[in-house]
C-alpha cells in the first residue's frame, strides 16, 4: 500500500484553513476569552433610531451572518483536528474502524475522520 503524501495533504489543509479565517475575518471576531471561538459581528446601524423595516433587515442580515459564521467555525474545526492528527501521526486512519482512509477521500476533503463505509 502507497504511503500517503501527508506534505501535500498538511498545505491544502493549511490553505483551506487560511482561506477560512480570512472569511471569518469579514463577517465575525474571534472571542477574547477564547480565542479559537469566533463571533458573528452584528451589522453596523443605530437599531435605535431606525424605523422598524430597517431593524428587521438588520436582525435578518445578523442571522445571515450568524449561520455563516457557524458552517465557517465548524469547518475550520475540522481542518485543525486534521492539522493535529497530522502532528500526532494518526492521520488518514478511519476513527471508527481503523482503517486506513483512501487517498482519494483526503484528497477531495483532506478533513476526513472516516473512511467512505463509515461516512453515515
């Protein structure tokens, strides 16, 4: 069985992980008590003083934003327990049969945890 090319693996992984924290940069902050935790950042508009259509679109943008931001953090998670598996040697093994995870599932999601069988 082929090695896998876990170099060239680790830079599309880092590259997606940059990718990602850039995006989260637009639309979120990291947290200051936590700073792996991003936070959606809520339009910039005086709720205030704005007539009531322009409040809902603001709560409607922030949600928008805030569904963003979550698919964005959950990926970004998985890319860094991949980056981390990687360190601890045990990357590219199905965590829940042990199997080795064929090369061509890391390479379309280089974040793969399971091998095809055990994907549901």
């Amino acid at each position: 069985m082929d090695t896998l090319p876990i170099e060239q693996l680790k830079q599309k992984l880092l590259a997606e992980q940059q990718r990602i924290e850039q995006e989260l940069g637009h639309i979120a902050k990291r947290n200051p008590q936590n700073p792996k935790d991003w936070e959606a950042v809520a339009p910039d508009m005086n709720v205030q003083q704005a007539d009531p259509s322009e409040r809902a679109d603001a709560i409607e943008e922030f949600e928008n934003i805030s569904g963003a931001e979550a698919e964005l953090e959950l990926r970004l998670n998985e890319v860094v327990a991949a980056l981390e598996r990687i360190a601890r040697g045990t990357y590219g093994m199905c965590e829940k049969g042990g199997e080795r995870i064929p090369l061509e599932r890391l390479e379309a999601n280089p974040a793969a945890t399971t091998c095809i069988a055990h994907s549901a």
